[in-house]
C-alpha cells in the first residue's frame, strides 16, 4: 500500500484500496485529499487540462452537485498519484461529481490508471449505477472502461448528448456569415466607443458589476442568476479570482459610451477559451451586446494564441450565428451486475427500446396512465379513502344516463377569446364585475372564486387561451372565450391556503377583462429561491407504483422532459383540499416555478388547456439545502 494512501485512511473505513498489477486504486473522500500529498499529484495531473478538471474546481462543485459523500477514485503507481477520477454517491448510483455550472467533465491520467480505478469500484459495495455525464468521445471513460466493465459481466450503455459548439479562431471573422459580420460592424460603429476590459483578477466592485450586469436580462426574473444562490455566487467568486491568478481566466466587460454593457466569465487552458457565463444590459440590446462582447474576445484570445473558443452548455441558437462545429460529448452508464443494476439495464436495454413511442421512456408498464388532476395525494385512512369516495359518488348513475341518453354533440373546441396569448389585460372593478355576475357569482357556468376578487383592477398578462379542458368529473368539455392569467393561481397570495393547495392557474372570462397597456415595472428584486434537480429517469421510475404513481402522486409521460435539469421552487404542498376537507400529504410534494401540464397525457381526448401546475414528490428531485 503506498504511504499516501494510507495515510488517508480514516479508521481503515474511509479509504479503499486494491492493487492490481502494478497499480494500486485507491476510493478516498474528497475533504481527505485536500490535506495530502495526493493533492499535489492531482494538481499536476491537471495542470496542462482545462481549470474545471483540476481539484479546486472540482471541490468548488461539489456542494452543488446532486448527491452527497463526493469520493476521489485514484490510481496510484507507487507512492504516486498517475489518475483521478471525482465521484459522488446519489442513493445506489456513483456519478461524476459535477454540477449545473461544470462545463465539462473527464479523467484526468494515465489511461492504465482507468484499469485500477474500475477494480476499486468494483470491489466498492452500494452502488448499482455508475453514471459519467458529458465526457468526450476521445475519453478513456468512453473507449476503455465500458470494456473494462464488460468483462467482469457489468453491461454499460453509451448515449450521445448535445454537441459543445466551438469557434476556431484561425480566420473566424472570414468565416462569419457576410450578413452577421456586417451587422456586428453596423452595431460597433452605432455603439460608438467600444472597448474590451479584460481584468485577470477582479476585485469586488469589478465582480459586482459583473453579476448585476449578468442577473439583468431574465435571468433574474427566473431565479437563475448567478446571485439568486449565494453558493454558486461563490462558486464564480473563488473560480476567478483562481484562475486569474494562474492566468487561466478572466473577467470580461464589454464597454460602450463608457459604460459597462455586457460581461462574461471565461477560463482557459493552453489552446482554448471556454465561455462559462454571458450577461448583457437588456438597454442596450440593440447594440447587440453579447454578440459585440463575443467578437471581440475571439479577437483578443487569437492575438494571444489561443486556437479556439468554446461555447459550453447548450447548444443555443444564437451561438449558431458564430458556428456549427461541435465536440460531441457522451453519457456513458455501467450497471453493476447484481439484480438492482441487471434490472436497470434491463430496462433501459432491452424493454424500453422496444416499446411503443406513447410508452418508450415514461412508466414501466403499459397500463394506462392520468393526469395529476384525478390524484389523491392526501394521508386518507382507508375508511376515509371509501366514505370520500362514496360521497363523491362512483359515477354509475350518471354514466348509465349518458348511456341512455346521451347529451346533445358539442363542438371539440370553445370559441377563441378576444385576448390572444401574451396581450396585457385589466381585471374590471369589483363594481363592474359583480354586474357581469348571477346570483350564484357565476358568468356563464363559471364561478368567479373568493380568491379571484384579490385581482380585481389588476393588470395582468394572458399566458393561455382556454378552449377545451378536463373538468372536476373527469369529462371532456369545450370552452368558450376564457383565458389563463399569468400569476394566478388558485392559491391565493398569503399564508393561509386557498383553493385546492395545488396551485393551478384561475380562469377568466372574456366578460370579466378589458385591454389594458403594458404596466411600467421595476426591475424584479434579487430573491434567493431554492433550487432543485429533477433526478434521473431511472431513479424515478424505480420507485412507482404500477400505475406510475409514488404515494398517490402520478408521474407523467411529459415530466420526463426535465429529467437533470435545475428549477427554483415555486411553492412546497404540505396540505391539499380533498373529500371536502384540508389534509397532510402522504410526502412533501413540490411547485416547480414555469412547469405547468400541457395537457399532451390526454391525447386523442384533448387537448386540455387548463395548465395545471405539475407536481413533484420530494424523492423524483434533489432539493437543494
């Protein structure tokens, strides 16, 4: 056992090693490593990578990432670390220790060291999924441990992800579309006096600028700046004043008029300069900022020898306008092979594929599967559960009569309103909206809610028109001249819960509105929202029910769609109104901010307009602390 690996043992439990040939692996918790000479061998193994492969980074990170317990697999040839490889424990998964903000991901060594690394893991008891997010093709992760793998009878699957775009800067401005490059000639020349500020190590105010600048533009409004979580508001802190110092990065402004108009955060390495995170001031955008601030940090990393720039993360159009070259980038999943793992790769393999597209990657079995509406997610006894649904009634007596009689044919869909999705609206006075009401406050059919009457001589903007939904009773009806309210929900605005408990947006009636201009508004306050992670698909389906449900709550096809991504919570359920009563959910059940159904589980049925919000039990998401 060489010396550095022992001496990060803690109580011979902490680190796990095994030789194999003329390596030995070692399985060693982060926070140890950075006290030992390991350390400095991880720092030099990466000391020609890019920033976000070496230890302080990855240390940085770790807080963020989804999981708990972050591990350094290490090969060791002798007293010296020769390969590292970051993991993190995510209930019986190991994955890269990575998170929303790592550009990229790989092992850092000699490939022989991937040898040592996969007998530690294998000897390393609790996980049945290794799972390595977003690593190069050229990877030994990807080339050499699948087959590693594969030998001791584990299976491993390999899916391509999105391409990180990349610029080369040998001749890139010869190479921009003519149109693009005379636009960004037209926007300097509009600009006036345009200037490049590169600072290689900030100081404060410069980075307050930096993230002000940043949170500008929507980011804010969506609680995805980077100042919305003051751990990733570090994270960005300590990475730049890091690589700063090395001359490895820097902090980028883009100054116009003599005022700062846009900024990004960049690393780099020997051969490219990796973009980490782009703002603008939204007053200048008809400058064209962040096209501006691009162009001209290509130029100034090519007079500095750089060979190209990358645009990590995704593949969002606007960096279309400057490539459409890309490094492709894999997921490569190992399933250990004992019955968790055997049973996940069974699926993922060899039954998913050959499902039908309705039920490829949504629920384990072909039964049929619901909204979120029909659920009941509340801590019923079963006694409760019978006399509440007897009291609802079982539906026997009306479905006879719609046997018997049925009711007249009504077209599919409702008449559109006069209100087009995104136009500004005014909610009347309480004076003329009881005016428009009967006598059971309802406008045709439509009750107008105590919590509606809070809205009154509010402008508001209309996200949905509502043309045909699923009611109460599980029918299928159209409507007429209705629109959805952005930020109006059933709710309430205090503390005291209103409605059902479960968020969903109010409807309006056309006789309810009139047009009104777009409100003057300040920008929107900082708010420090907590964040979640939806957890991987596998991980989910793992636990439900065979009708797809985890304590009642339905997991619907379309959710899948957000699987690894990050959203700020919104709202958490400990309560719902059903069987006429308020009571506990069986589990804390979660208000993702923007994910509202889209009626697409209804199918042939639909479609359902009524955009209801979706719910999230607290095991299919990685809450942040």
């Amino acid at each position: 056992m060489p010396a550095t690996a022992r001496a990060l043992g803690r109580g011979g439990g902490a680190c796990r090693l095994l030789v194999t040939r003329s390596m030995q692996g070692s399985l060693v918790g982060l926070s140890e490593v950075r006290h030992h000479p390991g350390w400095k061998h991880w720092q030099h193994l990466t000391a020609d990578a890019p920033p976000f492969l070496g230890p302080e980074f990855f240390t940085l990170a770790a807080p963020l990432s989804p999981g708990k317990d972050p591990v350094v697999a290490a090969a060791w040839d002798g007293d010296t670390m020769v390969g590292a490889l970051p993991l993190v424990h995510d209930h019986h998964c190991l994955r890269a220790l990575r998170c929303d903000h790592s550009p990229g991901y790989d092992y850092c060594g000699s490939p022989d060291g991937v040898d040592a690394i996969w007998r530690v893991l294998r000897s390393e008891p609790g996980w049945s999924q290794l799972i390595l997010t977003r690593v190069p093709t050229a990877s030994p992760l990807a080339t050499r441990l699948p087959a590693l793998a594969a030998a001791d009878g584990c299976p491993s699957l390999i899916r391509r992800e999105h391409a990180h775009l990349y610029l080369e800067l040998a001749g890139f401005e010869d190479r921009l579309p003519t149109r693009f490059r005379a636009n960004l000639q037209r926007c300097e020349r509009k600009a006036g006096d345009v200037a490049l500020e590169r600072i290689p190590v900030p100081d404060r105010a410069a980075f307050d600028d930096a993230l002000a600048i940043e949170a500008m533009a929507w980011k804010r409004a969506a609680g995805t700046s980077i100042d919305a979580d003051p751990r990733v508001a570090h994270l960005y802190r300590a990475l730049v004043m890091l690589v700063g110092r090395r001359g490895q990065g820097a902090l980028y402004f883009l100054r116009a008029g003599g005022r700062r108009v846009a900024t990004l955060v960049a690393v780099e390495d020997r051969h490219t300069l990796y973009a980490l995170k782009i703002g603008y001031d939204p007053s200048a955008a008809k400058l064209s900022p962040g096209h501006l601030l691009i162009w001209k940090v290509a130029a100034d990393a090519a007079a500095r020898g750089l060979h190209d720039v990358d645009f990590v993360g995704r593949d969002d159009d606007w960096k279309y306008r400057w490539t459409d070259r890309g490094r492709e980038q894999l997921t490569v999943v190992i399933y250990r092979d004992n019955a968790r793992g055997l049973a996940h790769y069974a699926m993922s393999a060899l039954v998913r594929p050959h499902l039908p597209e309705t039920m490829r990657d949504s629920l384990r079995s072909p039964l049929p599967r619901h909204c979120q509406r029909a659920d009941i997610i509340g801590a019923h006894t079963l006694v409760g559960r019978i006399r509440g649904r007897l009291d609802r009634g079982l539906g026997i007596k009306s479905g006879l009569i719609r046997v018997i009689k049925p009711p007249p044919a009504r077209e599919h869909l409702g008449e559109p309103s006069a209100f087009a999705a995104g136009a500004w609206v005014r909610v009347k006075p309480a004076e003329a909206l009881r005016a428009t009401l009967d006598s059971r406050d309802r406008t045709r059919g439509l009750l107008f809610t105590e919590a509606q009457w809070k809205t009154a001589g509010r402008v508001h903007r209309v996200t949905r028109q509502v043309r045909r939904l699923r009611d109460d009773h599980g029918r299928f009806r159209p409507v007429s001249r209705t629109v959805l309210l952005e930020g109006v929900d059933c709710a309430g605005e205090g503390p005291a819960p209103e409605g059902c408990g479960r968020h969903c947006p109010m409807m309006y009636r056309d006789e309810w509105l009139e047009p009104a201009e777009a409100p003057h508004r300040d920008p929107p306050c900082a708010r420090h929202l907590r964040h979640a992670r939806v957890r991987d698909l596998d991980e989910i389906l793992a636990g439900l029910d065979l009708h797809g449900r985890r304590d009642g709550l339905t997991f619907m096809p379309e959710m899948r769609a957000y699987v690894g991504k990050r959203f700020a919570i919104a709202n958490q359920l400990t309560t719902v109104f059903e069987y006429d009563r308020w009571i506990t959910t069986r589990a804390p059940i979660y208000i993702l901010a923007g994910l509202h159904c889209t009626g697409a589980v209804v199918g042939d049925r639909g479609p359902c307009d009524r955009g209801c919000a979706l719910m999230w039990h607290e095991d299919w998401l990685q809450v942040d602390p």
